[in-house]
C-alpha cells in the first residue's frame, strides 16, 4: 500500500512539473508573438493603444518643420556671406572679372600690375565708407579706436640670381617685414612707407594684407528673427612663390557671427524668437519621449531573447541560432534612438543660435539634416508590415553581404586607377589635379557622366601622355560599365528574385518560428498572414524549407 501512495505522489508532482513547463513554454509563445506582432494587431488582440507609432508620426511631423524653419533662415545666412565674398572681391580687387580664374580671384603679369593691384588695395580701404552700399565699417578694438589694414611682405633673406648665366645664390631662410595702415592716415601712407614698397621680386615670396571689418545682416529682419552682427576677417594675399612671372591674388574671408551689443527693433521678431524657442523644447520632450519608448522596447526584448533562449535549451536541449538571436535586437530601434538623439543635439543648438549664444549653423545643420534623415528612412520599418511595400528592404537585407564583399574587390581596383590618373595625368588636366578631384572625376564617368569633356579637355602637349590618357580612360570606361557595374546589377538582381521566389514559394522555417506554430493562443489577423514577411527571409541557415500546405506564424 505504501508503495501504490509513493507511486502515486511521484506520478502526480511528475505531472505538476510537466504542467508547469507545458504553461511556462506557453505563456512565453504568446508573449512572443505578441511582441512580433504590428501596432495594428496589437491593439486588436489586447487593445493596447500603437504609442510609439504615434510618437513617431508626430516626431515626422514636428522635426521636418523644424529643419524647413532652420534651413529657411540658414539660406538667409549662407547668402549673405556669400554676397559679401562677391562684394568685398569687386571692392579691392583690380579689374575682378566677378568670376574666380580658378582656385585664385586675379593674376597679374608684370610689376607694374602688382603695384597697381597693391595700392588699389590700400585705397579702397581707405575710403570703404563712401564706397560701400552696404552696411559694413572697419572693426574697432576695446577703445573704440580702428582697427588698421597690416601689411606684410614675405621675401628670401639674401640671394642673387643671374638666369642667363643659369646662376643663382638663394639663402632659404625667409625674413617678414610689416607695415599698418590707418584709414585716417590714407594720404600719408605712401610717403611715410616708400621703402617698403621698394620689392625685389626675385626674392618676393608673398605679400598679405588682412584687416578686420564688422557688418549687420538686416536680412533677417523679414523673417521675424533679430538680425547677426559678423566680423569679417579678410585677407588679401599676393602669391609670387612659384616665381614663375604669374602673381595670383587670392582673397580670403573669414566670418564669425555674434549678438548685437546694443539693439532695438519694433514688430515681432523678438516673439517669434520665442515661439521658435518653444517649439523646439517641445521637439526635444517628443525626441527624449520616443528615445524612452524605444529603448523599452530593446529591453523587453533583451528579456524576452534571455527567456527563450533558457526554454529552448531545457525543453530541447538546443541553442538558439545567431540568425534567430538577431530578430530580438530590432535594429529600427537603434536607428531611432540615435536619431532621437542628434534631433535633441541639433535642436539644442538651433535654441542657443536663435539665443545668440552661438553662430554655428553648419554644425547645426549637419546634426537636424541627418536626424530627419533617420527619422524619414525610420517609416520603412511601418512598411515592412505589407508584402507588396517590403521587397526593397528584403532586397537590401539580402545582398548587403555580397554586394559589400564585391565592392571591396572592386575598390582596389578604383583605387589603384585613381593613384594612377592623379600622378600621370594630374600635371595635364584640371580633373586630375587632386586625389579627391580624380575619384569624383572616376565616379562620374563611371555613371556615364561628362565622358567626351573628359576626353577633349586633356592637353595635347605630350603625345605620350595624350595616348596614355587614351588606353587609361578607355580600360577604365570599358572595365567599369560593361563589366563591375553589370556584376554589381547582377548581384542585386539575384537577391531579389531569390526574394520574389520565397514570397511565392515560401520563406525558409527558423527554428523561432517552429516554436511559435505550435500553439496560437493570442488572435493574428488574416491581413498579417499574407503580409509579414520581412523577419522570414534573414534565416537562410540553421532553418528548413516549408512545406507546402503548412500554416507559417508570421514575425514582424
């Protein structure tokens, strides 16, 4: 009798046990499928309400009218030093054409020029209050006194040189010699530096000319915003170190804006300061409130991975494959996250620009332009939800590898190309004077762009370069297009009928997926059985085929 009790107490705590696994293992698949369900099922099968789809709706709509208002007004500043570039060009530039020769603004060729270009300089300078149209003065220092014009001249210590004899002696140390000019002082400034002017050009390296001006970009005004004060730092500078009896004149601009010290508008501009202000708080909250809800959800995940994967090996005794591992960790999440948080530094510094606590646009910019560039690109993660939207991101998904593989082999040769038309052909055509200039110069006819320009612009000077530059763009032309780019083609295309194939035959059966078949607890409608398909397709091993007929549990 006491053998038939033990024999029943241990049937039974046998069967407790086994119930609790059955349960446990059951309660994990359905919150397993509800995880991978979309926002819309999940708010049919529990009524839980789509938050982070609204979040990120909302985050679209409010992050894009951020960088429309931005970039408006960042339009208005790039504009405005650009004009004055052109401006401060046509002022002290002898005979400026308007348009830069090429990387320089003027050459002059004789010595009568290069005084005639200096000295207009210095009068110019002289007389930019009755010259100018725009609001633009000299810059003064603490004591409210002007900041002068320094001249300096930059020449070869000693040397002497006698080309008809091909002689020279050069001593190679350089020597700076300086000078100011005062635009009180414009009548004396000739007689009083007569000397300087005296120029051996043999031994002329360069001469610059900087001064410091301060301008108002009023501009703004129209915008509702308070208009910036800048300081233009200006450099003119004379270049003889070729020595080649062609001086270039370069001018440089060197621009910082600031808040005004002493201001006083009527309208709304300052008001409209304030509502920008506020909106871009607001962006930060819904920034910082979908960051929240997305790392939620990668923690939920985590969990969810940890529970499966302690399930998977005690009932089965079977580790979980990396391809299975990679559907927990939703790489749209990461994405989102980090364009939450270059949304919150971009308009963190947006609000100190429109404070006038700092002038950097460009940085600014550079932060809003890629959130709203991950944000846009984060919506593709709503359209894997339908079959006939989500064949671009099976398609990417599937020949990255393959596609990344090839363009490192493709890249030596590129490589090697561009080193090959930069030392060759540099000296001869302006496409193939840098390393960068000779890749985008590659990269273009590589997309067919600018071929018979690139062919006619070549120098025919040296015949055996002119017909090295032949066989160099014609292998390069011919090896490129007809053969790397139909390969690359090629790649993308059999991923995507590989893809096009699974869709109509079936995706191949992970082992999360044979796990979550077995028992269907919690209610899928029948838009998603025909719809899900994007987590499918990443198992191309430790997975099987499907077999016709067989129902498949769909993963979002």
């Amino acid at each position: 009798m006491e053998l038939l009790v033990r024999y029943l107490d241990r049937s039974n705590s046998i069967c407790s046990v086994s119930t609790q696994d059955i349960i446990k293992e059951d309660t994990l698949r359905d919150d397993l499928k509800y995880y991978f369900m979309s926002p819309c099922e999940k708010y049919r099968a529990r009524g839980q309400k789509p938050w982070k789809l609204v979040v990120q709706i909302l985050k679209i709509v409010m992050i894009t009218t951020q960088l429309i208002l931005f970039g408006l007004n960042n339009q208005l500043v790039v504009s405005y030093k650009e004009e004055n570039m052109m401006a401060l060009k046509n002022l002290f530039l002898k005979d400026y054409s308007g348009v830069d020769e090429d990387d320089y603004s003027v050459a002059v060729y004789n010595q009568q020029q290069v005084y005639d270009s200096l000295f207009f300089v210095l009068d110019q300078y002289s007389q930019l209050g009755r010259l100018s149209v725009g609001p633009i003065s000299y810059a003064e220092d603490e004591e409210g006194k002007l900041l002068p014009l320094i001249l300096c001249k930059e020449y070869y210590k000693r040397g002497t040189l006698d080309p008809s004899d091909e002689a020279f002696d050069i001593d190679s140390e350089l020597e700076t010699v300086c000078m100011s000019h005062d635009p009180k002082t414009a009548n004396q400034w000739k007689t009083q530096n007569s000397s300087f002017f005296d120029l051996d050009f043999y031994r002329l390296v360069d001469i610059r000319a900087t001064f410091q001006l301060k301008g108002i970009n009023l501009q703004t005004v129209r915008s509702r915003e308070l208009p910036d004060c800048y300081s233009f730092y200006v450099t003119i500078t004379f270049d003889n170190q070729c020595h080649s009896g062609k001086v270039k004149i370069f001018l440089d601009i060197d621009v910082q804006s600031c808040a005004c010290r002493d201001w006083k508008i009527s309208g709304t501009a300052q008001k409209n300061t304030h509502y920008l202000l506020v909106f871009d708080a607001f962006v930060i909250l819904v920034c910082l409130t979908s960051a929240v809800l997305c790392t939620r959800s990668i923690v939920l995940a985590v969990r969810l991975l940890q529970r499966f994967s302690r399930v998977f090996h005690e009932n089965y005794n079977h580790k979980v494959c990396e391809n299975d591992q990679k559907e927990f960790l939703n790489g749209w999440y990461v994405l989102v996250i980090v364009s939450d948080l270059l949304a919150i530094v971009g308009s963190i510094l947006k609000m100190e620009i429109q404070a006038k606590s700092l002038t950097s646009y460009d940085v600014c910019s550079i932060f809003l332009g890629t959130s709203t560039l991950l944000v846009w690109a984060g919506v593709i993660r709503y359209l894997e939800y339908f079959q006939k939207y989500n064949v671009l991101i099976l398609t990417m998904t599937a020949a990255f590898p393959k596609v990344l593989r090839f363009c490192c082999c493709a890249g030596m040769i590129y490589l090697g190309y561009t080193f090959c038309g930069w030392i060759v052909l540099g000296p001869y055509h302006e496409k193939f004077e840098s390393l960068s200039r000779v890749a985008e110069c590659l990269f273009s006819l590589l997309n067919g762009d600018d071929m018979f320009t690139t062919f006619a612009q070549l120098k025919d000077k040296n015949s055996l370069v002119w017909l090295f530059s032949r066989a160099y763009l014609y292998s390069f032309i011919s090896l490129f297009i007809y053969m790397v780019l139909s390969l690359f083609i090629a790649l993308i295309t059999d991923s995507y009928e590989t893809i096009k194939s699974f869709q109509k035959n079936g995706f191949p059966l992970t082992d999360l997926q044979k796990f979550l078949r077995e028992q269907k607890d919690v209610p899928v409608s029948e838009e998603s059985s025909q719809t899900d398909v994007h987590v499918q397709n990443s198992a191309f091993c430790c997975c099987r085929r499907v077999p016709e007929g067989d129902d498949v549990v769909l993963i979002s």
